[in-house]
C-alpha cells in the first residue's frame, strides 16, 4: 500500500510539474493500436513524415505527410490486403530501406497473419506520394517480429535482420538476414543464430572499435550480445545479463559521455524495470544499473535523446499508461520520472524522437490504443540560456552543395551532424573547421555545436 500511494504521488507531482512542458498534437487519433511507427522523409521534400502499422483489429500500413511545421496530411493508405474474411492480420515491425537504389526509401514490415504465417513484404515507393502492392521478401513459419537495417555482410548494400519466432518447433528461435544483391531483390533467409528462446527484443549497433555493426537482443530472462565479423557470420553469444525476471526490449545510446555505446533494456512486471549496461567500446559491458524501479506493468518503447539539450542524452520510454522522460546528469544518473502524458486505458506502444517543426527542439512521437500522436517540446532549453557563448558562430556557405566552413571566437569541442530524422551522420573533432557533405543528400541538417556542457543547435542546407 505505501508503495502504490508513494508512487501515485510521484505520478501526480511529476505530472503537474512537467506536462506543461509538452503539447500533445494529433497526427491520427483513428489508427488505433499502431503496433509500430516509423519517421522517414518519404517524398524527398526535407519534411518528417511518419509511417505506421496497425496491430491487432485490423492489418493496415498507411503514412502521413508533414509539411514541416507539425502539421500532416490525412492517412494515405497503402496497404489493408493481408486482412481476410476469417481472420486478421497482426503487424510486428516497420522499417524504411532504399530497396530499389532510386533515392526514395521504401518501406518494409514484419507480420504474422493466421493461417499464412509470418510475411516480410516490402511496398516500392513510386515517388508520388504512392506505394506498390507488397512484395514478399520472406513467407512462411510463424512470426518475424523486430526487423533491423544494415550491411551485414560487408558488400556495401544494407540487408534486412529480423528476429523470428517458430511456435512449433520451439528449438527454432532465430535471427535471421536476408541479403540485399544490390538490384532491388533480396537472397533467402540466412541464419545468424538459432536457439531455443523467443527473442524479444533485437538492435544493431558498433560496439567494438570496427565498421561492423553488431547486435544486441533480448530473450526471456538474458540479455545477449553477438559481434559482427563483416562477412555475414557472428560471434558466439555473449551474455550481459541473465538475473532479471523477465527481459522486454533493448535499445542503445550513449549514457555516460564516453563515446562508447551503452544498452538499455525494458522489463515486464518487475521492480528494476528499466536498467542500462556501460560498454567500453570492446564489445563488454559493465554489471546493471537501474534508471527506473517503479512497477509497472510493462515499459514497452524506448529512445535515448537529448531531451532538454544539456550536452547528456536522456531516456523517453512508454509504459502501458504512462510517456515518461527521465533526466541524465551525464554519468548515468537519473532522476525521478517525469511523466509527459497519462492515461489509465492508454495502452501505450512505440515512441520516437525527433524535431518535428524544426524549432530545434527534440519533440516526441508516439502510438496507442487510440492512434499516433506528437508531444511538441515547449521546454526552455539550454541553448536557449546560453546563447551569448555562439553569437559570433559562423558557418558558410549556406546554403552548399558541398562544404561548410565554421568560424567562431570560442573554444568548440565537437560538433555533431544529424539529418532532419534525428540521425547521427558525422563527428567532427575540433580543431576541424570545415563540415563536408559533399556525398550526402540534399536537404536540411542539424548541427549541435558543444563546449563543455554548453550547447547550440543550428542549421544547414545542403543543395
């Protein structure tokens, strides 16, 4: 009982103190139990759009396109075909791949249908604000479920990885890739690991030192770690951690300012609900540290984002009634949740973070029960409080078509390039001044200039 009203308190008082630093904007509130949710610039036009797929009732992929301000269009619908007379199709994740080397990404999902089995489909994008019929990728078995994007084998072109589970053949839980020939089709499924788990959660990522990203999952009660050797073929499973109850999903960041990639993991139903492990840059893991032990539920989704721009990234995450941010001191400290958004029937699902009306503040996306919404980022940030440090910040040309010079009085220590999807794309160590993206896309970048625990965002176009 002293439990349940100490963490009421906390809820109520986190709730008064920080929901008036979020505004909840609507981009769907009728495409309810979007199981996932994807932002990707889809027609090229340096806007966010937002790509969903609905879970349970009903099977449906539909986007929505933003004009850069927060606002978007209305559902276009792009696929509802896998829904059957007797049965419904059930989404398990989406994902966003240039297929076809035309410079528009397409999309790809994950999905078991009953009576079918699993499906991986792709749906073209035709460049006008359209998508083909799906194309099957892989079908067959029972449930693919996390999908990730990267060049496994080492040949240039980025393959797909999904976790995949086989309800019969309990021996036969999987990773799996499909590699990418380069000509808009992919080989069959490869095995990357195979056990006798369900996987539940699965993210890439550079853990140890070389151009070969790795990956990170989850299955019931361990967290496991395999390295990527580069040519299609992994490690051996190493285990971080295999002392909680139940692990959910993972994800990953830096936590502690060390440059070297962290792990953050959800729980379902125990106390340590979400807990993270410093890496050392090899490919090891330090022993769990807890940033939140309130009991809930589930804590589904999370991201690690520099919420408030203070130089530390933070933790958003989604439990079932709850958007909570939990604030970062730098070392991997955090304070209590503040809880963005609260809801007893929420059911709260995906979240993602990313400037969504290019005011330079990080906003929030997210789904549920009742459909996708946005929580715009009304918070004083700490750039805004030190912008006297950068007033002689200089950066041209810009616009560019290749490089960008950068000229200013103070002492920078890093400047960080993102794309408008909130991606990392480059480092830059001072003394450098020059910013090259003479290879990249056109459009809009985000540059986040750093002295100390000083920041300052601004932006730059590349023609």
């Amino acid at each position: 009982m002293k439990k349940t009203i100490l963490l009421l308190f906390i809820i109520i008082f986190s709730t008064q103190a920080y929901a008036q630093d979020f505004t909840k904007q609507i981009i769907d509130d009728t495409f309810g139990f979007t199981r996932g949710i994807e932002i990707a610039d889809l027609n090229n036009d340096g806007n966010i759009d937002v790509v969903g797929l609905k879970a349970f009732e009903t099977f449906e992929v539909a986007c929505w396109f933003g004009d850069g301000t927060g606002n978007f269009s209305d559902k276009v619908l792009i696929d509802n075909s896998l829904v059957g007379t007797l049965s419904t199709g059930s989404g398990m994740d989406i994902a966003v791949l240039d297929i076809n080397n035309d410079d528009y990404l397409d999309i790809i999902i994950s999905s078991e249908v009953p009576f079918e089995g699993h499906k991986i489909l792709a749906y073209l994008n035709n460049k006008d604000n359209t998508f083909s019929n799906y194309l099957i990728i892989d079908s067959g078995g029972f449930a693919s479920r996390d999908i990730e994007i990267f060049d496994v084998d080492g040949n240039g072109f980025k393959d797909i990885v999904s976790a995949y589970e086989n309800r019969i053949d309990l021996d036969d839980q999987s990773i799996y890739y499909f590699p990418n020939l380069g000509n808009g089709t992919f080989g069959q499924r490869q095995t990357i690991l195979k056990g006798n788990n369900k996987i539940w959660g699965l993210r890439s990522v550079f853990l140890n030192n070389d151009l070969n990203k790795d990956l990170v999952y989850t299955k019931n009660s361990s967290l496991n770690v395999i390295l990527n050797n580069g040519d299609g073929t992994f490690s051996d499973s190493n285990i971080i951690d295999d002392e909680i109850i139940s692990f959910y999903r993972v994800y990953t960041g830096k936590i502690d300012n060390d440059d070297f990639e962290d792990i953050i993991a959800t729980g379902l139903g125990f106390e340590e609900t979400l807990v993270w492990y410093a890496g050392d840059g090899l490919g090891s893991f330090s022993s769990r540290n807890i940033i939140s032990n309130m009991e809930y539920v589930l804590i589904s989704h999370s991201q690690v984002a520099d919420i408030d721009n203070d130089g530390n990234n933070d933790i958003v995450a989604t439990a079932e009634t709850d958007l909570i941010w939990w604030k970062n001191d730098g070392n991997g400290n955090f304070g209590s949740p503040n809880i963005i958004f609260s809801e007893s029937d929420a059911n709260n699902y995906d979240v993602k973070v990313v400037d969504m009306n290019k005011n330079n503040k990080l906003d929030i996306i997210m789904s549920n029960a009742e459909g996708i919404f946005w929580f715009q980022n009304d918070l004083t940030l700490s750039n805004e409080n030190n912008q006297s440090n950068y007033q002689d910040l200089v950066i041209y040309p810009n616009p560019s078509s290749e490089k960008f010079n950068i000229e200013t009085s103070q002492i920078i220590d890093k400047i960080f390039v993102y794309n408008v999807l909130g991606n990392l794309i480059s480092e830059i160590e001072m003394p450098q001044k020059e910013i090259d993206l003479t290879n990249k896309k056109s459009g809009i970048y985000i540059l986040k200039v750093m002295s100390g625990k000083n920041a300052s965002i601004t932006k730059i176009i590349k023609e």
